[in-house]
C-alpha cells in the first residue's frame, strides 16, 4: 500500500527533504499559572528561545495546522490543565511550519505532542513515547469533489489534477498519494491549512477539483452532503492522540492521561474536540493499536531510523 511518493505542490514541494490515577484537581491550581505560548522559530529550535528550561520546563505542541492565535485557542487551555495536574511548568509552543513541527519532533524536541496515529506510532517506535488519551472516534478521511462534479468518478481520474489538503506528511494526503503507484500520474496537491479551507477551495472557491480531509470535520461543514460528493475513503485508523516522552515519569504519564479524560478536563478540551468534529470526550489510547502505522512515513524523508 505504502509506494515512494512524488508530492508535488503549487505552493511548495513538500516531500520535505529539507493507571489511573486521581483526577486533576489534587495538585494546586495555581500551578496552572506556568503554563506559556511561545511560536517556534524555524531554524533556531526551541533552545535558541529561552525553553531549555533543563527537567522543569516541558513542551507541548502540535502540527501548524491553524494559525498561532487559533492554536493557542485550542491547545492553551489543555497546557494550563495538565501543568495543573503534574505540578511542572509547560510551555505550549506553536510551530511556525510544518518543517520546524517536523524537526523539534524528530529530535524529540516536544514532550507532549498531540498528532495523527503515523506521528505517535513514529514516536513510540523511535524516541520512547506512550500514548496517553486519543479521540474516540475512528480516524477516517474521505476525498471530495463538488456535488456536481461528475468528471470525476473515481479516485484515478485525480490523476494530474488540483487536490486541496495540507502538505504532507498529513496523513490524509500520503493516504490519497499511495494510491497512485506511477508518481508522475499523482495528484498535484495544493497546500491548504485548515480542513475549513480545504472543503472552501473544493466547494466555494473552485481552487480544486477535489479535496482531502477527515470524515468528522466533513460531516461539519456538509452533514447532509448537499454540496460534496466522496470519492474514495481511506480506511478507518485508531484516531489523533496525545503522547508523552521520556522526561515525564510514568507516573506523570498516568496522571495525564487520566486527567484527559476525566470529567473535570472536558473543558479543557472543549476547543479540541470541536475543533475536530466530535462531541465525545477522549478516551485512552494503548500505544499497541497504533503499531506499525509509522509505515505511512517510510518514504518521507527524516523518518528513517
């Protein structure tokens, strides 16, 4: 299923080679007070901006896929939360791209990290990550064109055509990619940030022909699919989850994913699960179901160990 993939973008190429514990509220709640938002530089990583703070100071991020005031919207509240919680300081930080997300996560830049299931299978794998809370729901993307666009009756016949998604390696897009074994016949992926304006340049703004986003975040914007019509869904993937590196004791690890999906953290979280389609609170996520998953990323460059 997982074939050498060619991304070509009209914005950039982009194939980058460039247990449970008590919930939350034991600890004192002015400890949610070292909590901090920082945007990452792209170069100079997270040392260079004052976040080496040693085994006191923890990172906390997520994949740009908003920008830096909704990213602190969503994220913020959950960093504040957890700091709470395990009674350390954790700074929130928002990376400017997808190129500086990639290379603070690859050296393990981040100890907590909310992603798609290839990133936490990848971290599990290589830098010692355990999964801690995932959405409940199943991870699923769906490819869509316009409800009237009948030329396109089938995944193949994207083939050299404008498809809206985020830059790989979004997992919905190396999804789309591996299903074109001849990379020179692949779609040309336009760089869109944000599954709102992925489903706004299919159906609002005629940028695509097609478009590449979750099942959830679809079923928002077209419920009743009066607008879009899916061509191909990929298959049903255990969904985006937090992880928690080696610098956090087990014990820490515990608390948090307890404290994700305890009753006392859905409003911590509130932003999040909006922000993704679901009405249902996290769950715990076991590190076994996301196994193997990392191989979506075989043939993106920097993830080989």
């Amino acid at each position: 299923m997982f074939k050498r993939i060619l991304l070509l973008s009209a914005v950039s190429v982009c194939v980058w080679a460039g247990a449970a514990l008590a919930a939350p509220n034991a600890r004192d709640q002015a400890t949610a007070t070292k909590t901090a938002i920082r945007s990452a530089a792209p170069v100079e990583g997270l040392k260079s901006q004052g976040l080496d703070g040693g085994d006191t100071v923890l990172t906390f991020s997520a994949p740009p896929r908003e920008a830096p005031e909704e990213g602190a919207r969503i994220y913020q509240p959950i960093a504040e939360y957890l700091a709470g919680v395990i009674g350390r300081k954790i700074v929130y930080v928002h990376p400017d791209n997808w190129l500086t997300y990639q290379t603070e996560m690859l050296k393990g830049g981040y100890d907590i990290v909310f992603d798609g299931p290839h990133f936490n299978s990848w971290r599990i794998a290589n830098l010692k990550h355990n999964t801690l809370a995932k959405i409940q729901d199943e991870f699923v993307f769906a490819v869509v064109t316009k409800k009237d666009g009948g030329q396109i009756a089938d995944i193949r016949h994207l083939a050299g055509k404008k498809v809206c998604g985020m830059s790989p390696p979004n997992l919905g897009t190396l999804a789309l990619l591996s299903q074109f074994e001849n990379p020179a016949r692949q779609p040309t992926m336009i760089n869109t940030v944000g599954w709102a304006k992925v489903y706004e340049g299919v159906v609002m703004e005629n940028k695509c022909v097609a478009g590449v986003l979750p099942v959830a975040n679809l079923k928002k914007y077209d419920g009743r699919g009066n607008f879009t019509r899916i061509v191909y869904k990929t298959k049903a993937l255990p969904n985006q989850a937090f992880s928690a590196g080696p610098r956090i004791t087990r014990e820490d690890q515990a608390r948090l994913a307890a404290a994700l999906i305890a009753p006392e953290g859905a409003a911590a979280t509130a932003n999040l699960r909006e922000a993704f389609g679901t009405e249902k609170g996290l769950v715990r996520a076991v590190k076994d179901e996301y196994a193997g998953l990392d191989a979506f990323l075989k043939d993106v460059w920097g993830y080989r160990r």
